[in-house]
C-alpha cells in the first residue's frame, strides 16, 4: 500500500502544484505550459526534491503528451493546412536547416561529441504550436495570413523535428541498421496513406459510433483509434507523435458530437499538465560540477535558438513573397519551444546522450522564448499599424 499511496500522492502533487501555476500564468498573461513545467522544476530535486522520476509519472507524462498531439490534430482543419501548405513547409524548413545547423556547430565548438551535438541541434528545431497560436489568437491575428502561415509551419516544423529526432537517434545510438530504416520509411508512408485515406472513412466511422449505445464508448473508440497509431508510429522507429496528431488531423472533418471533443479537451487538461512537469522534474541543476561553466552554455543556447528562428523563417517568408513586416512576424512568431523540443531533451537526457547544461538550456529557451513572443510580435504589429495610418 505504501507504493500506491506514494503513486497517488506524486500526482496529487502534481496536479495541484500544476493548477495552481497555470492560474497565475493565466492572470500575468503567459503560456500556461510554463506554470506546468515550473511545478516540476518546483517539486523535483531543484529545488523540494519530493518527487524524483518514478515510472508511474513517466507513463502518465507520455499518454499527456500523445493525447494533446492528438487533440491538436483533431481541433485542425485540413483545409487551410493546404491553402498556405507549400508557404508553410518551405518557412518550416528555413528554421530547421538554420536551427539544426547553428545547433550542431555551436556543439562542436563547445567540445561536445557528435552525439550530443545532433541531439543539441534537433532539440533547437521545433515550434511550439500552442503557445504560437496562444499569442497569434491574444491579438487576433490568427486567421492573417501570417498567422495561418505560422500556424501551418508550426505543426510542420513539428513533423521535420520529430523525423530530425530520428534519424538522430540512429546516428547517436549507432542503430543504423538497413531494417531499421527500412521500418521507419515503411511507417512515413504508410502515416501517408492514412493521412490520404482516413479522411474520406470518417462518414462511415461517424455512423458506426453512432450505434454504440454506452454513453462515453464514442470518445473511447475514438481516443483508442489516436493511441493505436500512435503506438504504431512509435513501434515503426519515429516517436509517437506524428501518429497522433496525423491521425488527429485526419480524423478532423468527423461529424463528432460535441461531446467528444469535450472529452477531449478535459482529458487532455488533466494530465497533459503531467508531461510537462515531468520534464520540470527532470532538470536537476546540483548534478552540475561548474555551474559559473554550465550558465554561459545554457545562454547560449537560448541565444542560438532565439536568433536561428528568427533568420531561417523570417528569410525563408521574405523569399516566399510575404513582405518584411509578415516576415519579421513569422520569424518571431517561430521562435516558442514548449513542446517537441522537450521529447527530444527527455530522450537524449534519458540516454545519457546530452548533461544538465544543454537540458538547462532547453527549458531556459522554452521560457525565455514564451515570454519575449507576445511582447515581440505585437511590437511589429504596432510598427505596422502605424506605418499603414500614416500612408
């Protein structure tokens, strides 16, 4: 009983120190997900130490985070996904070579070995998809075309970082195997064809929860449609992500009942809040031997991937045809992490592949980056207007 007790009590902790953050976070106007990840930083060995990194918490944490993929997927519409899909792409591409590849020489030139200086450069590529809408929609420019072209790069940029993060992988762990790319491609195209094919079923899957008379079972088969090809992204070589949230976003155009979604939502409120926490627990800042050596780094890092957003997407939109104001928009529109980039530092932490001072730096960037996003961006919006009144 005393292991159960504990199994409760650390979620408990959580959840309440969670809740608690966010309400604040809510009140100063910042990303709710920093309230999440500071609960963790606040119960873990910085700074209480009551919760260290049991497997409870780590199973909980990661049915979080493939939940709220999911529910990002099935919220989205496919339709302006293809609208303004190439702009996108080629925006999100700009910010991932550039990330990448300030990310793996700013490792090198620290001394890092060629491991840690890819894992440094994938945790650099992502875009927190809800804290970039979180700002876009505080000033009600979601629905610009800068803010669908963010929208759009965003959840692309996500999908680049989580192939970065395998291949990664590969290359750090040495499991470079001819099958293990094989399965990995096999997986990309078959996440294809459900992406392609899906789409046109959701009629037929409409119909069929229709007639199952147990209240909850529509929300339940459709939540255990999003973690089968979840697991199957994940038993495929890639993480589970680009399966839930390809399955999400195909599943999208269903004539699900409000209720469903509502499930959704509240599922995802319980215990996304865990997985964020969770990589709050897993900063430990006393494993440090030099931390005047470690701070620098960690500012660096933040550094690097504030400026290699900014440059890559801001360039990339300018060469697309956008102008340099929705370009500049875009560029620091790009730059929140809170969201992939912190799989890809639980992974390489877990693997030993990255120390503190770089997982530092991750969640370092994750805050700093969330907080300068909304000052930023409404910044040049206002620039904007003001050119545009004076013409």
């Amino acid at each position: 009983m005393v292991e159960e007790a504990e199994a409760l009590l650390h979620i408990l902790l959580i959840l309440l120190t969670a809740k608690v953050l966010e309400e604040i976070m809510y009140r100063l106007h910042q990303p709710l997900v920093l309230g999440d990840i500071l609960a963790g930083i606040i119960l873990g060995p910085t700074i209480l130490g009551l919760i260290v990194v049991p497997e409870h918490v780590r199973a909980i944490a990661w049915l979080g985070l493939v939940v709220l993929i999911f529910l990002a997927g099935f919220e989205s519409e496919i339709s302006e996904f293809k609208r303004y899909g190439k702009t996108a792409a080629i925006v999100a591409l700009g910010g991932v070579l550039t990330s990448f590849t300030l990310g793996y020489l700013y490792g090198i030139a620290l001394g890092y070995g060629h491991a840690s200086s890819l894992f440094l450069a994938a945790i650099l590529t992502p875009t927190s998809v809800g804290v970039t809408i979180g700002t876009l929609s505080s000033i009600g420019k979601l629905h610009s075309r800068e803010g669908y072209v963010i929208l759009g790069a965003a959840v692309i940029d996500d999908v680049y970082a989580v192939i970065v993060l395998s291949i990664v992988y590969g290359l750090a762990t040495g499991s470079t195997r001819l099958e293990a790319y094989a399965s990995l491609t096999a997986g990309i195209l078959i996440l294809i064809l459900i992406m392609l094919l899906v789409p046109g079923l959701t009629d037929k899957l409409h119909n069929a929860l229709r007639k199952l008379h147990v209240h909850e079972a529509p929300f339940i088969f459709t939540l255990i449609i999003g973690l089968a090809v979840a697991v199957f992204s994940a038993h495929v070589g890639l993480t589970p992500i680009p399966g839930a949230f390809i399955i999400g976003l195909a599943l999208s155009n269903m004539k699900a009942p409000e209720r469903i979604r509502k499930d959704l939502e509240v599922l995802e409120e319980v215990i996304t809040p865990i997985f964020f926490a969770y990589a709050g627990i897993l900063l430990n800042p006393w494993e440090l031997t030099n931390t005047i050596q470690v701070l620098p780094v960690a500012i660096g890092i933040t550094v690097l991937g504030l400026i290699s957003k900014i440059l890559g997407c801001g360039l990339a939109s300018k060469l697309v045809g956008l102008n340099w104001y929705e370009s500049m928009i875009i560029g620091f529109g790009m730059m929140p992490r809170a969201g992939v980039d912190i799989v890809i530092a639980v992974t390489g932490l877990t693997l030993g592949l990255i120390d503190q001072a770089i997982y530092m730096g991750a969640l370092m960037l994750i805050y700093v980056s969330s907080i300068l996003t909304p000052v930023t961006v409404q910044s040049i919006y206002q620039k904007m207007s003001k050119q545009q009144s004076t013409k």
